[in-house]
C-alpha cells in the first residue's frame, strides 16, 4: 500500500551549463509542481545557481531540493560544454545512488559515462537530450540515411529523407559528429547508449508544436514532453535570476523597454556558449545600426585570440551613439532573456537557435532572425524557418564548434536586410507574427492543467509508480 502512496523521488542529474543545467533544473521545478519528490545532483561549483533558481520554491512547499556531490569537474562555468570530462562525478554518484535508490535518474546525455553505473544499479534512466522532436529526428535520419561522405561538396543540398516536411540541408550545416563519428572522444556510441538502454527520455518541447515529430519520437521509445519548461517561470524574479545574475538590473531593463513602442525592439543573443570574433560583431553592430530599428544586444564571450587586448570590434562612436539617441542598448554578460522576450516591445529576436532560446521565443510570440552556429541548431533553424514559417534565416552556412576556426563572416548587409525583412510592417512579417503568437498560446495551454504537457508529466509520474511493483523497466 505504502509503493502506491508515496510520492514519486525522482533525481536529476543536469550536465553544467547554460544550454542544459537551466532547462533541467526548470525540469525538476515542474516535476515537484506535480508532486514528486525532485532532488537536483549538483557539484559544489553548480549549486549555488541551481539553488538561486529553486529557493522560491522551497519557501513555497514544494518538495524540491539539492545534492551536492563532493566532487567538481574543472570547467563549471555555464561555457562547460559536452566535451568536458564528468567522470570525476562517477564514484560519488554511485555511493549517492546506492544510499538512496529514488524511483527514477534523470540524466543529461552529455554525462555520457553514467548509463553503465545506473544500469548496473538497476535504477530506471531517463534521458534528457536537451533537444526537441524535430531536430532529433533530422540527425537521425541524416545517421541512418544520407551517405554524406558521397556528397559532391559541402554546399551541396540534400533532402533529409522519411521526415513530413521537405528539409534540405548541407554537410556544411552539419554537427562535425554527424560528418566524423569518430570525432567525438569515444563517438557518438555512448551517448546514443544513454539513450537506447533507457527507460525513455524527457523532451523540452509540447505536442502541439510538432506534433508529426512528437508522434515519430514516441513511436520509437518512450518520450515524455513536458514544456516549454521556461514557462514554470511565473514570477519577474524567477525570470531575472534564470541562469546567472543578469548584468543589467531588472528596473532598468524594463524602463527602457517601457520606453519603446510594442513591438518595436529586436533582442540579439547568441546563448550561453557561443565565442564570437571581433570582426563578425563589428559586422553585426554596423547592420544594426544601418537597420535602424531599436535593439538590445547582448555581446557574450568574444574570441579574443584576435583581439589586442582592446575591445576593438566595436565601430567608432558606436556604444556612444546607441546610448545617446536610445536606440541601443549594449549588455555585456548575462541578460535576463526571459524578461526581455516576453516584453510587449519586443518584436522580433536574432538568435543563434540553441533549443532552450528557441522555445523561449516561441513561447513569448517573438519571430526569429535565425543564426544558427553549432550543436543541432541548424535543425532547429529549419523548423522556425521551414516548417513553422515564423523567421527569417540570416545565411549561417558553415557549423562552427568551440574553438575552430570561424569560416565565414555575415556581412552587414545581410544583417540590416534580415533585420528590416522580419522588424517590417509588411504582410510577409504581420504573417509571421500571428503565426507565432498562435504557437505561444498553445505553449501556455500545454503547460496548463488539461494541457498535453501537463498530462505528460502527470504520465510519467503514473509510470514510475506502477514501476515499483515490477521488477524490471
Ligand atoms: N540565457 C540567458 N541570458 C543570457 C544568455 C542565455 O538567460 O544572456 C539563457 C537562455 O534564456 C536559455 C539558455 O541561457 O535558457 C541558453 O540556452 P540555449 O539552448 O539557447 O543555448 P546554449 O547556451 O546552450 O548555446
């Protein structure tokens, strides 16, 4: 009787960084939401972020809370990618796990290492890959299917085959992976383990965004999605202190969008991990400016290998010239994106498509000015710009990873007319912004009680307790 009253203990194990432990820890916010048991796996360097984004949570009841290993990883700032070595992690993961044996681990695919030690302890594995239904499905079938060694040069499109949309892409586009398995330290087999040996996988996105591709993802394993997770995010404190703390203040943020008229201002951000060089951002603030249309801009890391120690990329008079008349404001750091999206005076959003970004503009009903760099965030271009019809893509050709070298510069011209293209009161961009306040509104019923994503939640928690009286997953 007791198996059948307790509530779901449910562990997540979020890979540090930006672009995954954010999501995550959304993830658990929403599961403890639902009444399990969430218990957030930290290091010593991730937790005190993590626990900034649940405190309000914990003051208000929910069952949420951490546990920090006592063991990090060397690089836990929010640009530690998935390259980065968690193995360290692995032993006290083990003692944790085997000194409570919670009803399920949530594990981030990038801790590609850990699938053996929960398998062998017996405790069902769920996957969060961090990505939507969509792009899944195109890697997958770009693995299984194109023979992209045969393709006659890197430019050449190919249709991705047995998808319901017709997506044409390049090898240029494609993750390094997908072109060299055997680039990855290990390949890709292991973190396609993780999946294949799991009890399913937890998908940040709802049914009704892709629905053909929820429905092909779910035919293949168990899946769960459970988002837009940015959306458990109610209050202007939880979406200030999203992340890191932002640079900007909250007040000021808002009294300057308060300042512009709806739907008047474009928001620039390339995520968390991205490194720019200085000559593409000099190329970015001229086609800004020459767009003539208000903007806030925040600059991430920049690649410095170029750089003279100044901060030379910045045109002329440029910073001085936005601040005077207003029209720009310039943030280094970390900004508070959910706060700014969901302003009525934003209208539009330059991304670099990264799936949590992406999610977050179409959940806020903000077209996109896409700029795809790396990870999978050219299949993700193609479903806001293909398949959705709700961007403008920028001509991003070439996959860029980490530290390469950067291959080609966007030109300022082609900055200013993809700006003008989605900021302009035409039909083409009054079209595509119906159509995506039309997908923010499905978002915010998904998240809802009756919504799909709510019942999916409530689905997997269902699972796991008629789990407890099988043996096996
Ligand atoms: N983010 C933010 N402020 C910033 C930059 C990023 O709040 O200045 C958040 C953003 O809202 C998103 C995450 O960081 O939730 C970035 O994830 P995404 O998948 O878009 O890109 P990644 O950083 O993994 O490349």
């Amino acid at each position: 009787m007791e198996a059948e009253t307790r509530s779901v203990e449910m562990f997540f194990f979020p890979f540090m960084g930006g672009g995954h432990q954010i999501p995550m820890t959304d993830i658990a916010r929403v599961f403890a939401s639902h009444g399990a048991t969430s218990t957030i796996i930290a290091t010593p360097s991730s937790a005190p972020q993590i626990q900034n984004s649940i405190t309000r949570d914990q003051q208000s009841g929910l069952p949420i809370s951490i546990h920090t290993l006592p063991a990090d990883i060397a690089d836990t700032d929010m640009s530690a990618g998935p390259l980065v070595d968690s193995s360290a992690l692995l032993e006290p993961l083990r003692q944790l796990l085997l000194r409570h044996r919670p009803d399920c681990i949530v594990i981030d695919m990038f801790h590609r290492w850990a699938s053996d030690v929960v398998h062998h302890l017996g405790i069902p594995r769920i996957v969060f890959t961090g990505s939507g239904c969509f792009s899944l499905r195109v890697h997958d079938n770009i693995r299984n299917h194109v023979a992209v060694q045969n393709l006659s040069s890197d430019h050449e499109p190919f249709v991705v085959p047995n998808l319901p949309d017709r997506i044409q892409m390049t090898r240029s586009q494609l993750p390094v992976f997908l072109r060299n398995p055997s680039s990855l330290p290990g390949g890709v087999r292991p973190m396609k383990q993780i999946e294949e040996n799991s009890f399913g996988s937890i998908i940040n996105s709802f049914y009704e965004l892709e629905p053909a591709y929820a429905d092909l993802t779910k035919k293949g394993k168990k899946a769960w999605l459970v988002g837009p997770v940015s959306l458990s995010n109610r209050t202007a404190a939880e979406k200030t202190e999203r992340g890191k703390p932002p640079t900007i203040d909250e007040q000021e943020c808002l009294k300057w969008l308060n300042s512009k008229k709806p739907n008047s201002v474009l928001y620039v951000s390339f995520g968390s991990l991205a490194r720019l060089p200085p000559e593409q951002l000099k190329e970015i603030a001229y086609g800004l400016e020459a767009s003539e249309k208000s903007f806030i801009w925040v600059v991430g890391k920049i690649r410095t290998e170029t750089l003279d120690g100044s901060e030379n990329w910045v045109p002329e008079g440029f910073e001085e010239r936005m601040k005077g008349s207003g029209k720009g404001l310039v943030l280094r750091g970390w900004a508070p994106q959910l706060l700014i999206l969901e302003h009525d005076a934003v209208g539009g959003f330059m991304t670099h498509c990264g799936w949590n970004s992406t999610l977050e503009g179409l959940s806020s009903g903000v077209p996109m000015i896409t700029w795809p760099l790396s990870a999978e965030q050219f299949s993700n271009e193609k479903l806001v710009t293909v398949v959705l019809r709700v961007g403008v893509e920028v001509g991003s050709r070439e996959w860029v990873f980490g530290n390469d070298v950067w291959k080609e510069v966007v030109g300022r011209e082609r900055v200013e007319v993809a700006v003008r293209k989605l900021m302009a009161e035409s039909e083409e961009a009054e079209g595509m912004r119906t159509r995506v306040r039309d997908i923010a509104g499905k978002a915010r019923r998904a998240v809802e009680e009756g919504g799909t994503s709510y019942a999916d939640a409530e689905a997997l928690i269902q699972e796991l307790k008629a789990l407890r009286f099988t043996s096996q997953y």
